[in-house]
C-alpha cells in the first residue's frame, strides 16, 4: 500500500501594510497645527491685540507659512508654489509692514494656493480619512481667510470700501466680515459699502452655503463606494 503523497498548503495572503503610517500621522499633525495657527492669526488677532500680546502675531503668522507649506508637501507642484509666496508674504512683511497691498496681496496668493491644494486632496478618491476630514474643515476656513484677506486688501485701497462701527474698518474688522458672511451670519457691525465689496460678499455667501453641501455629498458617495451595476457613486471610471 503506498503513502499518500502530502497535499500542499497554500501560505495565507497577507496583504502589506499601508505605506508610510508614521508619515501619514505626521501630515496629519501638520494639517491640525496649520488650521490652529490658521485661526489664532485671523479670529483670535483681535483678543491677543487686547490682551497685550499682539507681539506673537508675526511669529504666528511666520509659523503659517512655514506649516501651510509643509502640510501640502506631498504635493509638489503646489508646495513648490507655496514656498515661493511664502518668501513674497515674508519680503512684503519686512518693507511694506501688515497694512501693505504687496503683503496682502502676497497673502491672497499663498492662502489661494495652500487652499487649492488640500480642495484637491479633499475631492480625489479614496477612502474618508481623517487626513480627508482636516482637509475639508482647513478648506472651509481657508476660503473665509481668502475673502478676508480680499476685504482687507479691499479696506486699504479704498477705506470707504468697507464699513466698520466707527467708520473704515480696520483690518481686523474687514476679517471678521468674512467669517460672519460665509456663515451667513450677518450681525450687521460691519458692512461692505463699495460695489466690488458688495459683489465679493455675495459671491462668499454662495460660496459658504454651497461648499457644505457638496463636500457631504462628495464624503457620503466616497463612503458608499462603487454602484452594483459597476460604476461608481460619485460617477467617476474605476472607483476609490
């Protein structure tokens, strides 16, 4: 009677693990250092003025350009962008000082950047991470701060372009408008009086009513996955 020849097992399939986790865990950290940094020097300016300590603001604010740039690293075109506004902001800041054109307008085009590329890694597809959940939220804020720095780019052109309690507003006060127009507020303490002024407060109020709705709808399709028939829910070829 002859043996049984033995039957080969296959090894079990173990999948890699994902690639870089500590990498990912520090962008992560980046992201949620650079949305901190993002409100201490836009929302928070006003009570550090008050309470003495508006001396830490160019250090917060030299801090943001550095972690703004950071956090869109893997990203090369824009990062490479970034830097180079980042170096504009700083050159801005040591001739003209905060109330320059050249500085905030240096600002408007580094804010822009940084925006544009997590708006892009927000809406790419994959899975909802927290990486992608950061991303969304720093976007949201992103765009106030964008409007914001367009109102005081605004405010210092033309003083008469936005109204504050006590007449121009100030550049705080021109930030703070943003804030309460994209959350479509509206105390009504300061008030866009030009027509280009009035023009970019509508356009944000649109903006900040229809970015949340289609960042849930773009989340709960990623979520969701491919359709049974094969395609997928957010209507693109091949699916995250």
């Amino acid at each position: 009677m002859q043996n049984a020849s033995p039957v080969a097992v296959p090894e079990p399939h173990l999948s890699p693990p994902s690639p870089h986790p500590r990498a990912r865990g520090e962008s992560d950290v980046t992201l949620s250092l650079f949305l901190v940094l993002l409100l201490a020097t836009t929302v928070m300016s006003w009570p550090l003025r008050d309470s003495g300590a508006g001396w830490l603001l160019p250090v917060l604010r030299l801090l943001t350009l550095v972690v703004g740039v950071a956090a869109i690293a893997p990203d090369r075109v824009y990062a490479i962008g970034g830097a180079l506004a980042a170096l504009v902001v700083g050159y801005g800041q040591l001739v003209s000082g905060d109330r320059g054109p050249l500085l905030l307008a240096s600002r408007l085009g580094f804010f822009s950047v940084i925006g544009a590329a997590l708006l892009a890694r927000v809406f790419r597809p994959g899975r909802v991470t927290v990486h992608r959940i950061l991303g969304a939220v720093s976007v949201y804020v992103l765009l106030a701060v964008v409007w914001g720095t367009g109102f005081q780019l605004l405010a210092v052109l033309g003083p008469e372009a936005i109204r504050g309690g006590s007449g121009p507003a100030s550049l705080d006060e021109a930030m703070w408008l943003s804030f309460i127009t994209i959350t479509t507020t509206g105390y009504g303490d300061v008030l866009p009086a030009s027509a280009l002024a009035r023009s970019l407060a509508a356009l944000e109020a649109i903006v900040g009513v229809l970015y949340p709705a289609i960042l849930i709808s773009r989340l709960v399709s990623l979520v969701q996955g491919p359709s049974p028939a094969g395609g997928t829910s957010g209507g693109e070829p091949g699916g995250p």
